[in-house]
C-alpha cells in the first residue's frame, strides 16, 4: 500500500489563539481555500448519481485478491441503482473517496475531474510503465539468484509503487500534463519510505549505482574508511540527487529512515517546509508548495502506527487504513494496484488535487507481499488462505505485458531484451563492485577544543534589550507584562545584571542582527512554560501581534515562534526536519517541561543522537529541555539526563582527536546560555545540542550575569571559585547544573569554609582537559576528599556517566551523596522532597 501525502505547512500553527499574519509573525503561512465556479454536479436532481460520488468506492474493483460482490447500495438494492456510465466511473478500479472533505468547493472539484477527465495514457509512457515493471521484478529475481539469503524487502506484489512515483515525477515537471497554470513545476521531492521496495526505487527509478548496493552486500560500509561512521542496514539506504525528467531538472532527497517507520513522516515534513521557505525568501516561489513536494510511502500499519503480521480487523477499528487521513481532511483516492494504468491516472489526479488546494491527499494502493514480510519469511503460517491466493497469481508484469501485446503497443522481443539487458547490467555492476568510487575515506576530526568566538559588543547587547520589548505606542500590551517584564528588563539592561530569559534574547538577537535565522517550537514556546520569554506581544483590544526581534533592523534575519499542539514526537520530528535542510537557521526545540520529551523518545535515539554516525547527515538542534527538583513531582523535574549521557559516545579515558555525536550542556548562568547558544551557530561542527534549562533560576536573582560576561566572556565548561585555589580547602564537590546555588546556600549558611565547588557545565565531550588542568592545580592542596554531589537519584542524573571519567583523571575514589536509587523520577509529596533534600545535607556536611 502506498500512502501518499502532501506535507502539512505546520499543521499546528492553526491551532494558535492570537491573531498572526505573514507581516506580524515570519514563518506564518496562512491556507487560501482554492476557489471556483459553482458547478451544477452537486446540485443534480438524481439521487442516483450522488450515491455513486460518494459512496461508489465502497463498491469499486480495489481489492487485487478479491472479487467485489453486488450488495445493497447504502440501502437500496444495487441492481435498482445501476447507472452503467457512474458505475464505470466510481465502481472500477479506481474508488474515489471525497465525501468527508468539508469545503464544497474541492467536492466539485473532484466530480468535475472525475466525470470530465480523460484517461488517455501515450504509448511511450505506457512502455516506460512496463519497463519499471519488468525491471523491478529483474531486480528481485537477480536479488535471489545471487543474494538468496539477504532479506532485501522486495517489491514483488506490489511494482505498481514504481508507477504511481513515476507518475508523481511525471506530474510535478510537466506543467502541462498537470493543466493548471498556477506554478512552474515541482523541483524538489522529498520523499520518506520504509523499507519494503526501498532498493526497487533505488535501482530501477533513481538509478541509484548497483555497485553501491552491491558494495554493501559484501559486508562492506555504504560510506567507505570513515572513522566514526557506524553506517546501517541495506534496507535504510538513502540518495540525494537530481532527475532529468524530460528536460527539466528535478531534485530527489530520499531521506534515511529507522525502523520506527512512521517516524521518518514529521522528519520529510520538516525538510520539506525548510526547502519551500527558503524558495520563497528568495523569491523564486510565492507560498508553500510552489517548489517542494513531500512524498510518503507507507504500508497500511505504518501508515497510523506499527504493525507486522496483525489482522486488519485487531489493528483498527475502520475498513480502510487510509481512514485516518479523515483527520486532516484529506481526500483518499483507492486504487487496484493491479492495473498500472489506474494507478498511474489515481497519482496524476493526486498530484493534481494537491497543487491546486495545496493540501494532503492519500493514495490507498491496494497491493500484496508476495513473500510475506521479508524473503525469507513464511507467511502462511498465520494466513495461510491470502498466501494460495496470492501464489495462484501470475505478476504485475506478465499480466501488464500481455494487455501492451494485446494491443500492438509493444513487441515480444522488446520485453525479452529490456529483461535480459537489465540482468545482464546488474550482473556487469557486481563484477565491478571493487571499482566503486565512494565518499573520501576521511572525516575531520571532532576538536571539541576548537575555539569559537562568541562575543557581542555590549552596547550592540543594550539595543538589542531595548528593541526586544519595543511597541508601537499605539499598542495596547498587558499591564502586567509593562510593569513585570518590559520595565524590569530595561531596568536590567540599565544595572547590567541580566536574568535568563534577558540572555536568550540577546543571544537570538545577537544572531538576528548577524543574518542567521531563529525557529523556536514547542508548547506555548511564544510567551514560554514559565510565563518568562515574551517573545510574542499582544495587543489587549484586537489579538493582534508583534514580534519586537523581528523589527530590528531591515536586514536583520527572522525569529520563528511555532506554538506546537501536544505531540512531542511530531513536533521534534518535524523540527530535526528542519534542522537537516537550514544550515543559517538556530532550531530550536523546547519542552513543556523535561520529561516530555518520553513522547519524542524514538526521535531522540533514532535520529538526534544517531543520525550522523549511521547516515552522515549532520544537524545543529537544539533541545532546551526545563530540568530541576524543586517539588514539582515525578512528571515534572526531570529531564533524563542519565538517558543522554547514554546515547552519547563520549571516551572513558583522556585521548585526543576523538569523535563525539552531540553537546550536552546543563548550564548554571545566563552567560552560559548566551554563548552556548550563539557557539551553537557559530561553531563549524554541526552537532546537536541538549541544553538541560532551568526554571526555578528564571528568577533567582543570585543567578544573573553581568552584561560583561556576555560581552567578553565566553562559554566555560568549568565554573569554580579562583579563590578557593588560595585557600586550605580539603573537600572538593563536582556538582552540575541549578544545584549549584542549593549546595552554595547551604555552604554559606553553615560557615563551611574548607569546601569547594565544581560545576561541570558542559558533560559532553566531556572536559578532559580542563578537569586535568585543575587536577594539576590541586596537587599541591591537601584534599582529602572527592565528592559528586545531585539532587536526582543515583542510578539517574550523571553519576553514573561521570564517576568513572573522575576517577580516570584524579585517581581518586570519588564518592557520592545523593538522592538513592529510586524507580521514580521525583517525590510527588512535598514531605518526601524535603526529607531527601535534608539527608542530602546531613551526607554532605555532617557524615556520620
């Protein structure tokens, strides 16, 4: 089953409750209902022909292993209601299925197509449908001959995918084909797919070079001699490169994808829209969909979740798959995969539907596996009846071949050749396998010493503070915000004493001013979790808005709030998307509060934390995600930061030149933030960034920066007292994060002066160097004692990951004083949480 979708312009951006345009908010694109003359095929006086429009599907010839039955037609007899030409048009091999869509307009649309189109293919692209046929169906047959023990996922049973992207490709070039006049033609296609026909696309539609699959076969890496370069399994192959499709030029990123394969769909969505947004900050497209396409190829499980082997009628509760679409008022347009050229007319009318209302539409091509779920499968052991059916069938091909004979549009000899010529090109490609010419076998090293200058001149800061709460003075802003947010930051900027919220603006400001764009996502991302960014204004008495950031100057670049609905694993997705095609844009993902990002897990470990070393594909996200036990309880307080320091591939001993897969910060000051973030765009290596936020220091006020430290600082990944070096001090306490000014608090309260406090900001790479200095540094005191010290549980947070890297450097024992192992994040009573807090005190200061 294909599943073909238009990517969603942000879907979510709908569901904002202030009043944007594309003037007062950038990256805004609001959807213009298509619009045309009243036809009269709704309105016909015969009932009968209405129950064809939107009920014929439901009888049509789709099923390829089933003959379809007469029943009665919602109601009436179907021998009662038969019109012979309605009953051509909807009850074929192609059900239209339109009903549910709620604009009146796209119904007619849809009737006008359907009743007034013609279905007339050319002879030459009816031979080009066979020969991908013929050749798909080589290419497994040449696949078991001399790979007979490597599950390759074929597309035997279901070819007809080849011609419905065939037609898509078709279609998106060839305007007038597509007879609207309305854009110049699709250039980039974007495509997210499984596994199943992934190296049939490959080969036979994007001529992909066998060698490189071949290559691969021998147990070799599809990317060469690269040092840090993990690669992945054939199934997940992926190419990026340009079609000559009839003279015109049409560019193909077929993207890598996990096993999880629906979670490759927010990521194609994501790469989809950055593409399109870029044409139209060049002028070259006028909104979305102009340029960019986004096609997605699922089976029916994948398509609303996971599925293998389950029976349709334990796996949803509708009749169709593509019955989800509903969602998104999606038409569903049903096809016999069985007959190429249904498929073919289904696609074009898709891609016709889609570039004039410039929505999603689904392909419901109804196909079979003919081996099961891989080759080497057996699936008659659970459905042993569809199987006898399915191995009394002659092939897509053959029976396609047959009907071209039929009527004289191609010859024998010609459907001999283009098998034998195919088999024979692959059997030359494997022979030349060793000739291969793969990526260069080098890789720069990762130098996570490499210096980046991060500073911003402070009195380009102080403007920037300014403009980022200046209104027109016709505005009218809530009170509150002029009295606790406006006023108190100028107030800040004037005292040079900066909160957090402050820093993050100046640092996308900052990034603005330098032409770099900024795209922050997430659950109420606008005004922020902990009502403390603000970056959205709006007007008490009309719902309009303003984004101060964004009228800076006139050549500054643009910040993107994107106020996400609650699926943290489609919003992440959609954004890591994003992160792939923009290499100017800081991407930003923030969450709710920490843990949510449980929901977007599978992003994280499929993509953010693996993606270069399997894929060699690089993104510079950024996840802040809101961390700190303050009382909040188990939902609320922790980010899982054991979880990342997991997925990290940080050493275990000091050693230079290594590779590292992403930055893992948990920063205690504004500046830090400040210049991680600018670092973030700044830096040449594109690594992702896991910034472990605060939420009860948005308003400490021992945790501030001075302006200075934004303007000539720079990003630590130590912070300890100089002092303290000069002083008799015999215990040292590692600590990371906001649990910092809790243990300081606790110091200065009880007078404790032979202690020392080490913040580790930055856990990956982890600061070797940095920590070997300071190891060298306290040789000549006499410390009797290393401590690690957190508020999480011991077998969370980052003790685990950090106590041997300690112990590798100081080779000391270092010990712990902690929260205890716990199955749960946090206490969900206020008692407990200040049972845990005191014991940790009682460990540190007064052990027993």
């Amino acid at each position: 089953m294909l599943l073909k979708r238009r990517w969603l312009p942000l879907l979510f951006k709908n569901t904002r409750l202030y009043k944007e345009t594309p003037e007062t908010s950038y990256g805004y694109f609001p959807i213009t209902p298509y619009k045309q003359a009243h036809s009269n095929f709704i309105h016909a006086k015969s009932d009968i022909k209405n129950l064809y429009r939107f009920y014929g599907y439901q009888y049509a010839t789709i099923n390829p292993l089933e003959v379809q039955e007469n029943q009665d037609f919602v109601g009436y007899p179907f021998d009662y209601c038969v019109d012979s030409n309605m009953k051509e048009i909807y009850c074929g091999d192609i059900g239209y299925e339109f009903r549910h869509v709620s604009s009146h307009y796209e119904r007619e649309w849809f009737i006008n197509r359907i009743e007034s189109g013609t279905k007339e293919i050319s002879s030459d692209v009816r031979r080009d449908i066979l020969k991908y046929l013929l050749q798909s169906e080589v290419w497994d047959q040449f696949m078991s001959k001399r790979f007979g023990q490597v599950k390759r996922y074929g597309l035997e049973g279901g070819e007809t995918m080849l011609t419905s992207v065939q037609s898509l490709i078709l279609g998106c070039v060839n305007r007038n084909n597509i007879n609207i006049n309305i854009f110049d033609g699709i250039e980039n296609v974007v495509i997210g797919m499984p596994h199943r026909g992934r190296l049939n696309l490959l080969q036979v539609l994007l001529k992909d070079d066998p060698r490189r699959t071949f290559y691969k076969l021998k147990g070799n890496s599809e990317f060469g001699q690269l040092a840090g370069i993990s690669g992945d399994v054939l199934s997940h192959l992926s190419i990026f490169k340009d079609l000559d499709i009839d003279g015109r030029k049409i560019h193909i990123s077929l993207l890598p994808n996990p096993s999880h394969l629906e979670a490759i769909n927010p990521v194609a969505m994501g790469k989809s829209r950055a593409k399109e947004h870029a044409f139209i900050e060049q002028g070259k497209s006028q909104k979305l969909g102009d340029k960019v396409l986004c096609l997605q190829i699922h089976g029916d499980a994948a398509f609303y979740g996971q599925g293998y082997t389950c029976e349709k009628d334990n796996s949803r509760s509708s009749k169709y798959a593509s019955d989800i679409a509903k969602i998104v008022d999606a038409p569903v347009i049903h096809v016999n995969g069985l007959n190429p050229e249904a498929v073919y007319h289904a696609t074009r009318l898709a891609i016709d539907y889609r570039q004039a209302m410039r929505k999603d539409v689904v392909i419901d091509l109804q196909v079979f596996r003919r081996w099961g779920h891989n080759e080497l499968d057996e699936p008659s052991f659970t459905q042993p009846l569809m199987y006898t059916k399915i191995r009394e069938g002659v092939s897509i091909a053959d029976k396609y071949s047959k009907l071209l004979l039929k009527t004289s549009v191609i010859e024998e000899k010609s459907i001999t050749d283009i098998r034998t010529a195919f088999f024979q090109y692959l059997d030359d490609c494997l022979k030349k396998v060793d000739t291969i010419q793969l990526r260069p076998n080098q890789k720069d090293k990762d130098n996570d010493s490499n210096f980046v200058n991060t500073k911003v001149a402070k009195n380009t800061l102080k403007e920037i503070g300014v403009k980022s709460v200046e209104i027109p003075s016709a505005m009218q802003i809530h009170p509150r915000l002029i009295k606790f947010f406006i006023s108190e930051r100028l107030k800040d900027l004037n005292d040079e004493r900066i909160d957090w919220a402050t820093a993050e603006s100046l640092a996308f400001g900052s990034l603005l001013l330098e032409g770099y764009h900024v795209r922050l996502s997430g659950q109420d991302v606008g005004r922020g979790t902990f009502s403390q960014r603000h970056g959205i204004l709006v007007d008490q008495t009309n719902d309009s808005v303003i984004i101060p950031l964004n009228i800076m100057s006139r050549d500054q670049g643009k910040i993107e709030f994107a106020n996400s609905f609650l699926s943290e694993f489609a919003v992440m997705g959609f954004d890591y998307g994003v992160s792939l095609e923009s290499r100017n844009r800081l991407v930003i993902w923030e969450a709710q509060f920490g843990d949510f990002l449980n929901g977007a897990q599978i992003i994280i470990d499929a993509f953010i934390s693996g993606g270069e070393s399997k894929w060699m594909v690089q993104s510079a996200m950024v996840l802040l995600l809101p961390h700190g036990y303050d009382g909040a309880g188990p939902e609320h307080s922790s980010a899982r930061i054991e979880r990342f320091l997991q997925l990290s591939n940080e050493r275990f001993i000091p050693s230079e030149g290594e590779y590292f897969n992403m930055y893992i910060a948990n920063p205690s000051t504004p500046a830090q933030y400040f210049h991680l973030l600018r670092r973030q765009m700044k830096s040449r290596l594109r690594k992702p960034l896991i910034i472990f936020s605060p939420k009860m220091l948005l308003r400490l006020p021992e945790a501030r920066s001075t302006l200075d430290e934004l303007s000539d600082g720079e990003f630590k990944t130590l912070i300890f007292d100089q002092e303290d070096l000069k002083s008799e001090i015999d215990t040292v306490i590692f600590l990371s994060g906001k649990f910092y000014y809790e243990i300081a608090k606790e110091i200065r309260k009880r007078n404790m002066k032979n202690f020392m406090l080490v913040r580790i900001e930055e856990l990956c790479p982890f600061p070797w160097n940095d920590l070997i200095t300071l190891r060298n540094q306290l040789k000549f005191k006499n410390i009797k004692k290393f401590l690690w010290c957190q508020e999480e549980h011991q077998n969370m947070g980052a003790y685990t990951y950090v106590y041997p890297r300690l112990q590798a450097i100081l080779l000391e024992t270092i010990k712990y004083v902690g929260r205890p192992a716990s199955s749960s994040p946090a206490a969900g009573f206020s008692k407990l949480h200040k049972e845990e807090l005191y014991h940790i005190y009682e460990s540190l200061f007064d052990p027993k």
